[in-house]
C-alpha cells in the first residue's frame, strides 16, 4: 500500500483510522509529523519515512522491517518488539526510546544517537552501529553477535549478560560501562576504552585487546583464555 497526498489528512489517517495489523507497507510519507501517534503493531514495512518525526509515538510491536527512516526523530518512542529488520536509521534520533525486545538485525543504525535507550534483550546481530551514541543506555541481555560497535559511545551504558561475540568495538568508548557477565568472545577491542569498566565474570576468551585501555578494570574473575596480548 503506498500512500500520498496532503499531509494533514494522512496525519489524520494514521492517527484515528489505523488499526493493529493493517497493512500500510510501502508508505511514502518522507519528513511526515506523527509527534505521539499510535502506530503499534502496523505493517510499515519498506516504507520511507525518512526524517519523520515520530517523537513519543507508539510503535510496539509494529514492522519497520526495510523501512527507510534515515534522520528520523524517535526521541523517547515506544519500539518494544517492534521488527526493525534491516532497515535504515543511518543518522536516527532514538534518545530514551524504547526498544526492548525489539528485532534489529542486520539494521543500519551509523551514526544515530540512542542515549538513555532501553534496549534489553534486543536482538541487534550483525547491525551496523559504528560511531553512534549509546551513553547510559541499557543493553541488558541484548545480543550483539558480530555487530559493528566501531568507535561507538557506550559511556556507563549497562551490558550485563549481552551477547558480544566477535563484534567489532575497535577505538570503542566503554568507560565506566558494566560488562559483568557478558560474553565477548573473539570480540576486536583494539584501542578501546575499558577504563573503570566492570568485567565480573566477563568471558574475553580469544578477545583483541591490542592498545586497549584497561586502567581501573579488575580482571581477577574474568576469562582470558588466548586473550591477545596475553
């Protein structure tokens, strides 16, 4: 369903007449308003919603899956189990929004801020999230397996038991982060920043830590094995 026209009427559509599970794939509604709208559970599927402002709107349970949302504002939305396959938030605004649970795989989320973002038990694997912003955000139990944390920000966000397997976190700002209990093995932390992080029970087995900054981080019951260097 591709949709087009006068903005305030479509405003008015998604706003009262949609219901859950209605179909509206395809959407073309690129710099559209919908500031605290009730979009959950709709099918927005491959729609282009690129720089909407969608600030505060509820979006639970709803498919964005190769959605077009690049510049996007999200500020404070509510995205939990919503599907996020493989679409483009590529410079998004999530600051505080919710998105436990949500499904982002394979999602291109390149410089976009999700500061103080709620992202427990999220299934991030292989997104690309390089240079982004996730200071203070809470990544509980999320898996990030192979997922491109590449220079992000991830000052004093929680990612107690999260799934970091081979994820690349090269010049990564980890500072104060909590890591306990997390899996990171095979993870790249070439030049990152660990200082003062907590690695309770970490498991950093065949890790990179080349020219990593560890100053302040207690190892004692962290896994090492074939941790390079050694």
């Amino acid at each position: 369903m591709v949709l087009s026209g006068e903005a305030e009427s479509l405003k008015a559509f998604l706003h009262d007449v949609c219901k859950p599970g209605m179909d509206l794939s395809g959407v073309d509604l690129p710099g559209v308003s919908l500031v605290g709208a009730n979009l959950a559970g709709l099918d927005l599927s491959r729609s282009n919603l690129a720089r909407a402002s969608l600030i505060r709107a509820n979006l639970s349970g709803t498919d964005l899956s190769g959605s077009n949302l690049t510049g996007a504002n999200l500020t404070g939305a509510i995205l939990t189990e919503a599907n996020l396959t493989e679409a483009n938030l590529t410079g998004a605004d999530l600051s505080l929004a919710r998105l436990d649970r949500a499904t982002l795989v394979n999602t291109n989320l390149y410089w976009s801020s999700l500061t103080g973002a709620n992202l427990s038990g999220a299934n991030m694997a292989e997104a690309n999230m390089a240079k982004s912003t996730l200071v203070l955000a809470d990544l509980t139990n999320a898996d990030l397996f192979w997922t491109d944390l590449g220079q992000t920000n991830l000052t004093m966000a929680n990612l107690t038991k999260a799934s970091l397997t081979v994820a690349n976190l090269q010049k990564a700002c980890l500072m104060k982060s909590d890591l306990s209990g997390a899996t990171m093995a095979g993870s790249d932390l070439t030049g990152a920043d660990l200082s003062e992080a907590a690695l309770d029970g970490t498991d950093l087995t065949d890790a990179i830590l080349e020219g990593a900054n560890l100053s302040g981080v207690d190892l004692t019951n962290a896994q090492m094995t074939r941790t390079k260097p050694e």
